[in-house]
C-alpha cells in the first residue's frame, strides 16, 4: 500500500521543530521512530500532508539518572532500552516492557517518546509508566513544561500534547530500597497488541506492607488505565492472598474493554485478574530481592 | 534401508543438495512479483465487501480518473469477448467477474 | 527530494517522493529484489536490511529517511565470490524451502550474530521473532544460525 503524498521536513533542532510545527498546525505529524505512523499512513488511515523527521535533533536519546529520576531521551531506541543494565537492573517493570513491544526489528526504531505519544491504548508503555508514576517533558515554542502522567492519556489516539508541542524526555521518580514491579502481557502471538496486559510496580515498607503502589492497565479502555481503586487497597497493607486477590478483583472492575477478535468483554477483564495477581507475586518477589 | 548404489553414483536413498538453494540465499530468486518487463501492466482486484449483495452498480469513473490507470473491467466488459464464464477445473463453468449479484 | 546513501558499499543517489518506502527504492529503484515483500503490515520481515548496521523492516521506513545511511541488503553478504557463513548454514541446514523469508532471516542473523556471537536457541529464537516463515516451521532456521555462529566463532568466514 501506498502512503497518500506529503511534504518532509528534518529540523536539526528543537526550536526548529516546534516552529516548524506552530507554522503547519494540525496537518503536520512528527514522525518518530514511525512503526506506529507509517504503518497508519500506508493504509491511508492516517494521511498528513506535512511530516516533521524529529530523527536529526541531536541530544534526545539518552538514559541516565539525575536529580532523583531516572530520564530518558524520547528517542532512545526501545532495543535500547531492552539492552540497557541500568533498566535490567534497577527497573525491572520497564525491562520486561520493553522486551514485548513488537518485535526486535521494530524495536530498534520505535521510540520510548512516539509509544507514549502516539496514544494507542494497546501500546505498552504508557500502562508502566502510570504505574511508575513518571512525567513527562514537553517542548513547545514557548519553552517546556512538565506533565504528570495520569493526565498525559486523555482518549484514543489523543494525549495532553499541544498540536506544536515534541515530548522529548519522561522522567521516572528513582524508586526506594525494596521497590519491585513487573509487566505481564497476554497477546496472541509474539509482536501482538495486548489482549490485556498489566503493570505493576510497588515499594514494601519494612513492616512487610505495601507502600507506593502503581498500577497500570493496557488495551482494555479508550486510554491506559490506572488502576486506582486497587493501589489504594493495597497502600498500607501486608499484601497477603486475600489482599492480592482483592486488587486483582478491582482491577478487573476498572477495566473497560471492548470485545473484539482478541475476546469478550469477560474474558478481558478476567485475564485482567488473573494478570494482576501474578504481576503483584512477581513484583512483591522482585521488591524483597531488594531489587 | 541398505544403500543400493554408492554415495558417488547417488540415486535413491541417498540425501541430496537442493539445486534452488545457491540462488535464494543469495537473493537471486526470480519471485513474481520480481519480474520486470517493459511496458508491464500491474492488475489490482477490487473484491466485494459482502458475501451475498445485489449489484445495482459498479462505478468507474473515479478509478479511471486517476493517472495511470488504463483500464477498469468489469463482468460486461468481458461478455463482449465472450470471457465472462470460463470452465474450471472442477469441469463446471463460473462467471469470471459478476456484475448482477 | 534527494536521496544519497550506499547500499553494500556502493553510493547510490536518486530523486524521490518524501512517500516512497525504502523497500520500494531498493527494489524498484535500484533493482535488487533480493529483498521481498511479504505483508507490507510491518509484520513478516521479509523485507529486512540493515540500516547503519541495524535491522529494520524497510517497508516501514521512507527513503528519505535513510539518506546518508549505510544499508545492507542480502546481496551485500557475499564477499568477493565467497558466501557469508550463514549463508552456507542455510544451505547445509536445509533452512529454507520457498526462500522467500530467507532475505530477511539472513539479514536478521547477520545482525544478531555480531552482538551475540555465542547465542542459545532460546535467544535464537528470540532474535528472529520479527521474521515469519511459512515453510520450515523454524527448526532449520535455527540450525542453520547456530552453523553460522559456531563458524564465525571457530574464525571462520
């Protein structure tokens, strides 16, 4: 299939970019790591007449911690992420993301920043990082403003970003001693979307309760969704098998699928629970490794 | 199953190399969609989007306004050759295009 | 628009659309249609080369994007009359039968096996995840890998 026509352009820099963008307005299209978009454009689902290549701009690939929060540059590579000792290490809920995305031949293009900005609530990444309670940088003409995660999502396909705007770093609260977290994802096949997919990550206080709870739910509403009823339920709580089982049971209750090839509305939101109990064993194991 | 013939002589029994193998690996394969002749024309299939409809009518005229496009067939343009049904191989005849139902 | 990169070593350059798919230029273009077309939906890798030295689905990037980039294709594993290791693993192995995955897994491989010379079958398996054959059911496939590295591993070229 063949992309509909447009007009490419490759800012070297940011301030070029959002210029670029202001001056184009709504019929412009960042093109990113473009596993997401192209495939869009090549069935005319998707048909800007402007794409603006974000590849050029240098500085914008990078994971590092800094001033308290893990960052990491919106072009960083999600092969990148995959192969980084610092996420094996240290996040294990964004390894075991990173590492069911696709597949490693669109993993070495997709792009942290394009998964979270492209909006898709059958992407990964945004389920993890409400669990993780991340923000997110925006550049924009007028300079770059921070927005929390749990507002990033706002529909389908539609994020909290302005029309000339580039997200270019998400910023991770560095997790204390005994944090844990893990992502299970139910999908097909490998390089699938979710049939339901979850993620959790958790801190235990040294009373063996559960403290600073995320939990993130993928591909079973209009956006990424955060599980909040559950976290709340687990907060202060030795997370015994009732206690799991419970947060497991209100999860399922937030979820919101819709039935299509990959289930029923039933089946997606058990295996919502099901997902979330086995998530929380693991990040429970993972958090007592002192991981 | 004992060899009947030498690994020399080969025949039944023995394993053999493919001969297509040399070709494939090194991307020297003539596929179909390969080939490259001058003047070739590329025929694309506009199929039914539902599996019992009546016709009432089969547009053209925006395919053939595109530049490009030669030719746009359909069911009546073949019954002008007479090329509309065509034995199969199943030895009955079906309608190569329809343009009723 | 301008478009210069080298492809196997070679500098190409040629004008086109901002649209047209970087497959579309290596097969149409420059007419090495050793790299296939399987689904054009980003999902069966038969179209994969290496863009400076990574492995991408090329029907998934534009050709503008690939300007001033190395790109290797299936072609390009052939040096100077002899075949790349995996390319006589496949041989050896039986690791294809219609051939037309096989571009792709080799170019997958290729790239694979300069990170992770010495790999499992799990991490095999795993590496060729993005590439679907329709033939072998894989087990040669992964054969005819595991050839290529301990061949490359012994010194061997």
């Amino acid at each position: 299939m063949i992309a509909a026509a447009f007009d490419y352009h490759a800012p070297g820099s940011i301030n070029e970019a959002t210029a670029l963008l202001a001056k184009l307005g709504e019929e412009a299209k960042i093109l990113s790591g473009g596993q997401s978009l192209i495939p869009l454009m090549k069935l005319r689902l998707a048909s800007p007449q402007h794409l603006v290549d974000i590849n050029g701009i240098p500085g914008l690939a990078f994971i590092r911690e800094a001033d308290g929060f893990l960052r990491i540059g919106a072009l960083t590579r999600e092969s990148e992420l995959e192969e980084s000792d610092l996420i094996r290490t240290r996040y294990p809920l964004l390894h075991d993301t990173c590492k069911v995305i696709a597949d490693p031949l669109v993993r070495n293009l997709a792009t942290l920043g394009g998964n979270l900005a492209h909006g898709d609530p059958a992407n990964d990444h945004p389920a993890t990082m409400l669990a993780l309670g991340a923000e997110v940088l925006a550049a924009g003409p007028k300079g770059e403003r921070r927005i929390p995660i749990a507002s990033f999502f706002t529909g389908p396909f539609a994020t909290a970003l302005k029309p000339d705007e580039i997200l270019v770093e998400i910023r991770v609260p560095i997790p204390p001693a005994r944090s844990g977290g893990a992502y299970l994802k139910l999908e097909r096949k490998v390089g699938d979307f979710a049939t339901a997919a979850v993620a959790v990550q958790l801190t235990l206080a040294a009373s063996g309760a559960c403290d600073q709870v995320g939990i993130g739910l993928t591909s079973v509403g209009l956006t990424a969704i955060k599980a909040t009823q559950a976290e709340a339920a687990l907060t202060g709580t030795r997370p015994d098998d009732a206690a799991i089982k419970r947060a497991a049971q209100l999860c399922a209750e937030a979820a919101q699928p819709s039935e299509d090839l990959r289930g029923s509305v039933e089946y997606k939101r058990d295996m919502v629970r099901v997902l979330t109990a086995r998530a929380l064993r693991k990040a429970l194991e993972r958090a007592g490794e002192g991981r | 199953m004992a060899l009947r013939t030498s690994p020399e002589v080969g025949g039944m029994g023995h394993s053999i190399k493919r001969k297509e193998d040399p070709r494939f690996i090194r991307g020297k394969g003539t596929y179909v969609d390969d080939v490259q002749l001058p003047g070739m024309l590329y025929l694309d299939i506009a199929r039914s989007p539902f599996a019992h409809a009546k016709i009432t009518r089969i547009g053209t005229s925006k395919a053939l306004a595109i530049p490009g496009v030669l030719a746009v067939i359909t069911g009546q343009d073949l019954a002008k050759y007479n090329l509309h049904w065509m034995p199969t191989l199943m030895s009955d005849t079906q309608m190569v295009l329809r343009w009723r139902r | 628009m301008w478009v210069k990169l080298s492809i196997n070593g070679e500098k190409h350059e040629a004008d086109v659309e901002p649209r047209l798919l970087l497959v579309h230029l290596i097969r149409d273009v420059l007419r090495l249609t050793g790299t296939h077309i399987g689904c054009d939906t980003t999902h069966c890798g038969a179209c994969t080369v290496l863009m400076d030295g990574r492995a991408v689905k090329s029907c998934t990037v534009f050709a503008v994007q690939a300007r001033d980039k190395q790109i290797m294709t299936v072609e390009g594993l052939e040096q100077d009359g002899k075949l790349h290791p995996l390319q006589q693993g496949f041989m050896a192995e039986h690791g294809l039968q219609c051939g037309y995955c096989t571009p792709g897994m080799l170019m997958t491989s290729y790239a694979f096996l300069k990170k992770h010379p010495a790999p499992n079958e799990e991490d095999i398996r795993r590496a060729i995840s993005g590439n679907l054959c329709r033939c072998t059911g894989y087990v040669n496939i992964v054969k005819a890998i595991q050839y290529a590295a301990a061949t490359l591993r012994q010194g061997g070229s």
